[in-house]
C-alpha cells in the first residue's frame, strides 16, 4: 500500500485542478491565474514551490498561507502514514498540501510541479481540468538530463489522456518532445503563436485566442516582457475552462493591474538609501532566465546600474553571468547564508572572464553599503542570482 492509500488517497478528492510544468515562468502563471480566478471571487488553492522562510508559504488554502498548527499536524499525520519508509521533504510537503485540499473547500487547484514533471511528486493527480508548460531551458541537468529534449519529456510527463494544454513558445527540441507526448495521449494542445498570441500595444497588451478574437487588456503590474508572456500562458489556461467558471472582463483588468509575485523584477525601498535610488529583487539564476533578465536591464540605461549577485553552487554560473554582466556598470558578489553557494571570488572571476568589473564582498549587507558609500550618482541595484538571496534580504530587512 502506498502513503497516499494510507492517507485514503487525497490526491483523488481535489477541486478542479490546473497543472503547470516549465522551466522559467511557472510561479508567476500561478500568480497570474490566481490573480484572475480571486478577482472573481473564487476560492483558490495554491501549491508553489520554492519557499522563502517557511514550508507554509506552499500551501495556500482559498487566499491564505496554511496556518502553522495546521500544517504541522497535517506532515505528522503524512509521518505517521508512512511508517519509517523513505520520504523525501518534497513528498511529505506535498502529500500534506494535498490532505489540505482536499479538506477545505475551493472552486480550483493551482498546482506548480517542482523540478520535473514525470516523475513529480504532484503528478499523482489523475485528471486535471488543464495543463500548462512554460518555457523549458537548461536548468537541474543533473536530475533532469544533459539537453532542453530530454528535460522536456520530463515537463511533458504531466500531459494526460485527453487533457487540453497550453504550451509557452518553446525552442524546437523542446516543442518536438512534448508534441511526441501529446500525440500519444490525444492531448489537444494549444501552442503559442501558433493557437494562441499575445503581444504589447502601448499601455495595453493584446491576446488571441484560437476562435479567432482580439481582446485588449491592462500591461500586468509584474515587470518584464517574459511576465507578458507568463500572462499569455494564463489567459490561455482561462480560455480552456471557461465553460466551468465566470470572468468578466473588468475582474480580470483588475487582476492584471494588481498581479503580485514576489521576487521577480520586484521593486522594494531601503530606508537607508536615498528614495531616488530604485531596488529591485529577482530570483533569476538560470540562462533562460537571465536573457529574460537582460532584456529589462538594457532597458533601464537612464541611469547607473548595479547588480549584487549571489548564486547556488549546483547552478550553472556562466551562462547566466554571460547574459547580464555586460550591460551593467558593476557586480558585486556576495555569499548566500546558511546555503550551499558560489565563492562569491568565483563569481567575480566569472565576471571579470567577460571583461565586466566585479567587487568580492563577504555579505548582502556590505555590498549595499559599499554601493551607497562610493557611488555618489543616484542608480538602480539590483540583487539576483538566486530566490534564496532574496530571501536573504528579505530576512535582513524584517530585523531591522
């Protein structure tokens, strides 16, 4: 009997469920589509990974964190169940998040895969309403495979017989893998620029949809064109079951005027620095990514820019480094606390390989008095390379 038998299988008593793979893009979709089905007023569970303080932070029941006795007692409960056999914290978290949903009441289930798809904890689930796949690049090759095909048959492990999906622009390798899949389960799918297109027009983007119809809507309040494509993704996924729910039109400008996902391209305030500087947060920390990322910051050339960079040592370095570094004035890299990271001396060779300036600095802290001490013109920082430097900072400031 598996853990889920003991546990009278939850995975089997959810809400209408809408299941997103990818590599880039999969919380933010989650954020969009939330956004769109809370401004409705329905109740939305939510499952995302990775945290930034706390396990709670994944389990979202109808628009709040899970509370902590609640929580707690729902892994004992997976603890007990298991009885001593191997569990991995992924599984446990996750077979807690689905006793929680399937013991409070919601109109949908968001789930976000972690890593994979195929062999993923949350493809337990036997029939979602949708799926959705962001885009895939190199990312977790040591789980996942050496090339964007064999992480893509991974990804495409969630597709389901007869299951309709939405599918993000894609490199070709990637496209073919999923097709391959789909093909083999009847799964209709629903590609960008292809079935679907979305693009921006001034202060409004447009989307269209495979009946052939033009809709405008609000730019989304998340920054970068890559979060126009993530609200593509999610206006698609709306389109597939919108003969189970209701979204008129001003809810889902609303929802994308006030979008919020934290960490990626978000502004916050230092008290500490003048309020013409402009801080900025992103968990980016891959290639694909960090194109995404220089597209934006090549943007802001109005003013001096720098980045303070901290990564994890199992991520790939280079790439990344290859794709910003260059078009900012100075990176100073940092450790990550209490994280298996980067030498941040690494990371200043890697950026100096490119011909880019770098600073070594022993924390987050010191590289945000130093740019503030020796740079004397008013700029932007911006502090990535990692969702647990973010979460870094986001601890400092709540100390202070």
């Amino acid at each position: 009997m598996t853990l889920l038998e003991r546990l009278d299988n939850p995975q089997k008593k959810l809400p209408p469920t809408i299941h997103v793979a990818g590599t880039n893009g999969k919380g933010s979709t989650i954020a969009f589509l939330r956004a769109f089905f809370e401004s409705v007023g329905y109740k939305v569970h939510s499952f995302t990974s990775p945290h930034f303080f706390n396990a709670r932070e994944t389990v979202n029941l109808a628009g709040n964190e899970i509370d902590e006795d609640i929580y707690c007692a729902l892994l004992q409960e997976v603890i007990d169940a298991n009885a001593g056999a191997p569990l991995t914290v992924f599984e446990a978290m996750t077979a807690a998040a689905f006793l929680a949903f399937s013991r409070s009441k919601g109109h949908v289930l968001l789930l976000e895969t972690g890593m994979g798809g195929l062999g993923d904890t949350t493809n337990v689930i036997e029939a979602p309403i949708a799926c959705a796949i962001t885009p895939i690049s190199l990312d977790h090759k040591e789980f996942l495979g050496e090339s964007v095909a064999e992480i893509a048959c991974h990804k495409a492990g969630i597709l389901k017989k007869d299951v309709p999906v939405v599918i993000a622009k894609q490199e070709d390798e990637a496209y073919h893998a999923i097709r391959e899949r789909a093909k083999q389960l009847n799964v209709l799918m629903y590609r960008e620029r292809r079935e679907w297109f979305i693009k921006k027009a001034g202060e409004r983007v447009i989307f269209e949809g495979w009946q052939g119809i033009d809709r405008a809507w609000p730019r989304p309040a998340l920054i970068g064109s890559h979060q126009v494509q993530n609200a593509g993704v999610a206006l698609a996924c709306l389109e597939l079951v919108k003969d189970r729910f209701n979204f008129p039109d001003e809810a889902l400008n609303n929802a994308m005027r006030s979008v919020h996902w934290p960490g990626r391209l978000e502004r916050v305030v230092l008290p500490t620095f003048d309020p013409k500087w402009e801080i900025w947060l992103d968990g980016a920390h891959n290639e694909a990514a960090g194109k995404a990322l220089r597209r934006q910051l090549k943007k802001w050339d109005d003013r001096p820019l720098y980045l303070v960079l901290g990564m994890l040592k199992r991520k790939d370095s280079k790439p990344f480094i290859r794709e910003i570094a260059d078009v900012v004035d100075h990176v100073y890299t940092v450790p990550i606390p209490n994280q298996p990271c980067k030498k941040p001396e690494r990371l200043a060779l890697n950026v100096m390989d490119i011909g880019a300036t770098a600073t070594v600095c022993e924390d987050l802290p010191l590289a945000l008095e130093l740019i503030k001490r020796e740079r004397k013109k008013t700029g932007r920082i911006v502090i990535c390379g990692s969702l647990s430097l973010v979460a870094n900072f986001y601890e400092l400031q709540s100390r202070t």
